[in-house]
C-alpha cells in the first residue's frame, strides 16, 4: 500500500510542476514596452450643427443633403466606417372601437457607410418631415489615418 501511495504522489507532484513551469510569460522582445493610445476629443458634424441642434425645418432639408463629418480638435478629418440614422416621426393612431384619434410617433431608422444620406432618405425626408421631429445620428464609427477605429459623438437634430 505503501509504494502506491508514493507513485501517486509522485506522479501528481510532477503534474503540477510541469502546469506552473508552463505558465511562464514570455518577456516581451527587446524590452519595450508598447505605448496606450488615448483617442483625441471627436466631433461630429452636420453643416454648421453639432451635438444637439433645434432647427427649422427648412434649415433641416438643407442638412440631410449635407455630408456628416469627424473632425478633433486640431480640425483633422476622419473617415467614417459607419453610423446609424434614426429618424423620429410624428402620426397619429385610431382607436377602432371609439374613433377616437391620438397622437403617437414612429421611428425608422438604418445603418450606412457612406455620406450623405442616400437618395431615397433624402427623398423620403423631404417629402415628410415636419415640425417636432426628430432626426438623431448614433453609433458613428470613425477611422483615423492610422486605421484606428474609434467612436465620434452622436448627432441629435430636432426640427421645430
């Protein structure tokens, strides 16, 4: 009974110095150590509008056709990879049962990658949008010169 318990102690003693002797960091080549990067202040815009705007409507058709744009705050421009448009809209609904009508609002929204907005939201906003609605600009990914990714600050426009 003896040298049984022995051989297994053996054998797990020499299991667990080899998982720790295996666990061993590599050091890292030449001894640097590598630099965080700290993403500058972003910006997004929209014509002359930034963060959050109350505008015309006119002002706001003027702005759907205008490119979204990423700057810092040395007025350096990034790309953007992607964003997100939500557009809130103004309607009503009709209770079936009294007729009565209420008012309600709706939302649409989509993701692109390429600015402006296309062809059909331009079409679509144009034709539609009114006072107290909202069109919000979220999820806005920019890409820096280095091929850095990095979120800019979202957009909200509100028409009055």
């Amino acid at each position: 009974m003896k040298p049984v318990v022995q051989i297994l102690l053996a054998v797990l003693f020499s299991a667990t110095t080899t998982t720790v002797l295996a666990q061993k960091p590599k050091p890292s080549p030449g001894g640097h150590s590598t630099q965080k990067f700290k993403p500058p202040k972003l910006t997004s815009t929209l014509g002359i509008r930034s963060d959050s705007a109350t505008v015309e409507v006119e002002e706001a058709l003027q702005l759907i056709n205008l490119p979204l744009k990423i700057t810092d705050d040395k007025k350096n421009l990034y790309s953007i990879s992607s964003y997100q448009v939500m557009y809130k809209r103004k309607g009503v609904t009709e209770d079936e049962e009294t007729g009565k009508v209420s008012p309600a609002s709706s939302n649409v929204a989509q993701l692109f990658r390429e600015t402006p907005l296309p062809a059909i939201w331009k079409k679509v906003l144009t034709e539609q949008l009114r006072s107290g609605e909202e069109l919000y600009f979220f999820d806005i990914i920019a890409k820096d010169a280095q091929g850095r990714y990095m979120f800019a600050p979202e957009l909200r426009i509100k028409v009055k």
